[in-house]
C-alpha cells in the first residue's frame, strides 16, 4: 500500500458528514509566530510561564507581563496568514459548515477569511479591565515592542475603575471561556472527521477531543509533522507542516469532487 495521507484524507472528507478541524500553534509557526513546546524557540522554553502567563505572575509584576503581551502583539500583527491557512479558508468554502476550533490566541484565521473560529484560549488582542471585565478600546502597539519581549510597560488604565488591562487570553489556573468550551465540546463530540493541525495535544481539553469523536466511531486524522500525544489515537498521522499539506489536502479534495 502506497502511503498517500492527502489521498486517503480526501476521500475521509467526502465521506464524513460534519467535519471539525482543531488546531494549535504550530499552524502559525509558518507565518512566523512562535510555538510553545519547541525545544529551541518555544516561548515556554525562552520565558517562564507562571511569571508571564498566571493572575499571580501579573499581579508580581504587571509591567513586565503587559511588556511581554505587547511584544506577542507585535509580532502577531507583523504576521501574515500563509499559504495553509488560506487553504483551509478554501477547504471551508467546500462544506456547509467546517468549524475550526483554535487554541490560538493570534487572529490569523480570521485574517485569513475564516469564517468560523472557537478561540478556546481566548484572544490577544480583546483586553479587558483585571477589576470590572470592562473591554478596553485598541491597545496602541509601540514600534520597539517588535523587538523586546522583556521590556516593562506600565498597562494602560480603565475609566471606569481605575484597574489596569490585562490581555484576553487564558492564563494557567484559569478556566476557559464557557460558552468557546461547550461548543468546542460539543462540535467534537458529534463530528464523525475531526483534524487536528499543529498542536501538540498537552493541554485539556483539546487532548480529549480526539477520544471524544473515536468513541463515536468517527475518524481522527492529525497534520503534524512530528509526533504528538495525539498520535495513538490517530487513524491517520500527516507528518508535514500546515503550509505544505493544507493546499495539498484542498488540490486533493477538489480533484476528488470533480471526479465523483
Ligand atoms: P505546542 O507548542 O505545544 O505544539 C505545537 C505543535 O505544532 C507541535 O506538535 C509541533 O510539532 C507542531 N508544529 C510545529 N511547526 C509546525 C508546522 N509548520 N506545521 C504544523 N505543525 C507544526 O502548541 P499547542 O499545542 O498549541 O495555552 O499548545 C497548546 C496550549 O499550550 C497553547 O494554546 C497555550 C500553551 O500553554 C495557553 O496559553 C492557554
């Protein structure tokens, strides 16, 4: 048997009912945002995430946690959607619905032209007031903050409370946004073809998604290409990157249109 994963994915697509795709960080890795688990360039190999990424860590030392947030910004608004994630816009275009549920926090997805994205994680850019929730309109991005992910910015101040902003993700020890999470659970545990693109499958509870469609009898296939905690549950494993398979898997599925 010849090993053909776009193939073999294509004709999965087909035949699946709903599809639902699922991805992680290392969908925007080709565009040039950092992943996390990344032995070399990983930000939580770089920077310790119970400083950067907790209530604790922010409450020590809010300067330092926003300077870092705005660098993040910064890199994520100098990126551009590549040539995977347009793909998988156009693979969205062949179905009546093809959630994408993401843990990323960066919007390029939707920069992309997605038009259905969970942020499970929350979202980069949504910053709200620590004390009231109250939304705080655009963050301005200073031109250096590119450039020094250790800088200490003081974070803005909100006119209602006079709390400072936080950014809009979810940090260690928080829960996820209820209504991102039921629906994510829900998508994954009636799709009968879940994919999931560049994620390594550690955190709960995108790890359990995978259980969640196989017990139905649906199918799980991961892009990735190395291997991750949700190999021993895949049906299909496509060791390439988003960038490579993604329009490979959008050729396939239309090619495989055509011929009926
Ligand atoms: P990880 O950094 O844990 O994993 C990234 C995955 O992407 C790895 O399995 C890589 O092999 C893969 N990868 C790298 N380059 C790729 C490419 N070009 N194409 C496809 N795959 C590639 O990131 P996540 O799984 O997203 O949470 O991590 C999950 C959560 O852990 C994040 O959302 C974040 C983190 O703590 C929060 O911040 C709340």
């Amino acid at each position: 048997m010849t090993y053909d994963p776009a193939g073999t994915l294509a004709q999965w697509w087909h035949e699946a009912e709903r599809v639902a795709i699922l991805t992680g960080a290392g969908i925007s890795a080709e565009s040039g945002v950092p992943t996390f688990r990344d032995a070399r360039d990983g930000l939580w190999a770089r920077f310790d995430p119970e400083r950067l990424a907790s209530m604790q860590g922010f409450r020590d030392d809010p300067d330092l946690v926003w300077g870092w947030y705005l660098w993040r910004m910064a890199v994520v608004w100098n990126a551009q959607p590549h040539a995977g994630h347009r793909a998988l816009t156009a693979l969205a275009a062949t179905r009546k619905k093809l959630p994408v549920i993401t843990q990323n926090v960066d919007d390029l997805h939707e920069r992309a032209g997605n038009p259905d994205v969970i942020h499970l994680h929350g979202d980069l850019f949504e910053t709200r007031c620590v004390d009231c929730g109250e939304p705080f309109p655009a963050i301005e991005i200073p031109d250096r903050a590119a450039q020094e992910p250790q800088q200490r910015v003081p974070p803005p101040v909100c006119g209602h409370c006079g709390g400072i902003a936080r950014p809009g993700v979810v940090w260690f020890g928080e829960p996820l946004p209820e209504p991102e999470f039921l629906l994510a659970c829900s998508l994954a545990g009636t799709c009968d073809l879940l994919i999931a693109i560049g994620t390594s499958g550690e955190v709960a509870p995108a790890s359990s998604f995978p259980s969640l469609v196989k017990e139905r009898g649906g199918r799980f296939a991961e892009i990735n290409p190395e291997w991750t905690w949700l190999t021993p549950h895949a049906d299909l494993s496509w060791r390439a990157t988003a960038a490579e398979a993604l329009p490979e898997l959008l050729k396939r599925v239309e090619e495989t249109a055509k011929s009926g």
